[in-house]
C-alpha cells in the first residue's frame, strides 16, 4: 500500500517507530507520517490501533522525542505536505482543546473517544485535532491531564471505511481501527502544540 522512505526509532530500540511514507496506493501519490508499533511478544508491528481490549498509547517522552527527531531530520518538510489533491487542494483545519468552552469542549472529546475503554486521561486532557479537507477525517493527538501519556488516532465519518471500530455512544464519528498516519502538516502542529503543553496549563 505504501512505500517507506525513512523511518525513526528511539535509541537502541525499534519497538516504536515513526516514518515518513509515501502512498503510492492512489493517484496522484502523496506523503504521510505513520506510527507503528512492535507487539512485545512476537516482534510483530501491531495490526489495529484497538487490540485486545486496550488502545495503543505511548509515553510524551518518547512521542516528542521521534517528533523533534524527525523535524530535525527534515521529515515534516514542506515539501512532503499532502496537497490532498484527491480534496480540491484544500487545507486541514485544527481544533484545539483549549481554545473550546467548556459545552465543545465535551462534545468533541466524546467524539474522539470510546466508551469505558479509555485509560484515564484525568480531568480536561488537552487534544489536538487536524481536520482533513474532506471533512470526513480527524487525525487526533490526545493527551493525559499528567503530560505522561499520549496517543494518536484517526476517526472518521466515512462508512465505507473498512477497519473501524464503534465507539459506542451512537455517534456519527467512529474509530480507525488502523495505526494512524496523517500529512507532515498535521504532524507539524501536534509538535508544535505539545511543545508548548509541556508547560502545564
């Protein structure tokens, strides 16, 4: 479906990786950034985002550590981001948590999450969300009240997507059961925004 072009890891372990890919899969081909994750057991990338019973997390620490390396690598490059031809050319639009009253607030955060199978992400966590031009996807940076613990998912409003997962609370968004990839440019803004949420706000 894709083909690698680089991909980083954290010193002396490539249990969590995030490359730089490009989608060679449509037309015309377009670069994504893409994490993965290795089972502990077999060695194996993790094949959903939702496995046994528990989402994929990570902790901050080692999320912005391959985010600032890739930067510095020169992965998140303007010359990567996705024109989303396939959507007009259009841009993403963001959401971020801070900037919503406490009514949106609430609202969005049921839409990106699922029903009693969370970890405790504690009170008011902070989310960045990059909306695709489409309009029918949501790549979400999701991040603990502690700063310790973070994941990144996609959500989608598309039925035809095949690899989902109900979130349980008869919603129109529901789960990309897929590990997440997304535009270099809205991998930019969640590295710009959890730069700035390691400040505790």
């Amino acid at each position: 479906m894709s083909a690698k072009y680089k991909t980083i890891s954290p010193v002396g372990s490539n249990k969590i990786t995030l490359s730089l890919k490009q989608r060679v899969d449509v037309t015309p081909p377009f670069y994504c950034m893409s994490w993965r994750a290795q089972r502990p057991k077999d060695k194996k990338n993790r094949r959903f985002y939702f496995e046994k019973g528990a989402i994929w997390s990570l902790d901050v620490e080692t999320a912005l550590f391959l985010m600032e390396k890739a930067d510095k690598q020169g992965l998140l490059d303007t010359k990567y981001d996705d024109p989303f031809v396939r959507f007009k050319n259009g841009k993403p639009n963001f959401i971020v948590s801070q900037t919503l009253n406490s009514i949106n607030y609430t609202r969005v955060f049921e839409e990106i999450t699922l029903s009693n199978r969370e970890p405790d992400w504690g009170n008011n966590p902070f989310f960045v969300i990059g909306l695709e031009p489409s309009g029918q996807w949501r790549k979400v940076m999701l991040v603990n009240t502690k700063r310790n613990l973070i994941t990144f998912r996609s959500c989608t409003i598309d039925p035809t997507h095949a690899i989902k997962k109900d979130m349980g609370k008869g919603l129109d968004w529901i789960l990309d059961n897929s590990m997440m990839d997304c535009s270099t440019q809205i991998m930019r803004e969640f590295l710009r925004h959890l730069k700035a949420a390691q400040v505790p706000v």
